[in-house]
C-alpha cells in the first residue's frame, strides 16, 4: 500500500529499493540496525508470495492432497 510507503516513521528508518525478477521494482522497510556506523545492506530478495508454501507445510506434517486441497480452496495462495 502506498500509504506505507509514503509514511514518515518508515522512511526515518530507511527504505531499500529493491527489484522482483518479473521485472517491477519496489521499496522495502530497511533494517534500522547499525554496525560500526554502517547500515546492513539487503542481503536478499524478499520471498514471492507463497514462494516456499508447499515445502513450509509439508515440514509441518500436512500430506501432498492436504496441501493441494489448501491451495484449490484458496486458504493458502498459490505461488506465483
């Protein structure tokens, strides 16, 4: 949202820009930590949604239909 992006409290603490390989970039709440007077870099691309969703279930015990069944009935969205 938009609002997020514009709001003084966020951007005191510093926005990182950032691009998502379907080709749009966007801006992303920084860390407000510092080491040595050096602001952490971003390390990584933040997730596609649902990007790890199959495997994050599965290691909670939810079996291959369950799964499917979650996604089909959109209780969890499907990767994109």
């Amino acid at each position: 949202p938009r609002d997020l992006v514009e709001d003084p409290h966020l951007n005191a603490g510093g926005m990182v820009q950032t691009h998502d390989p379907r080709g749009f970039d966007f801006k992303v709440p920084g860390l407000p930590l510092e080491l040595g007077g050096q602001r952490l870099p971003l390390r990584a691309q933040p997730p596609r949604v649902s990007q790890d969703a199959q495997a994050l279930l599965a290691s909670l015990g939810y079996g291959a239909a369950q799964i499917e069944r979650l996604f089909s009935d959109k209780v969890v969205a499907a990767p994109a």
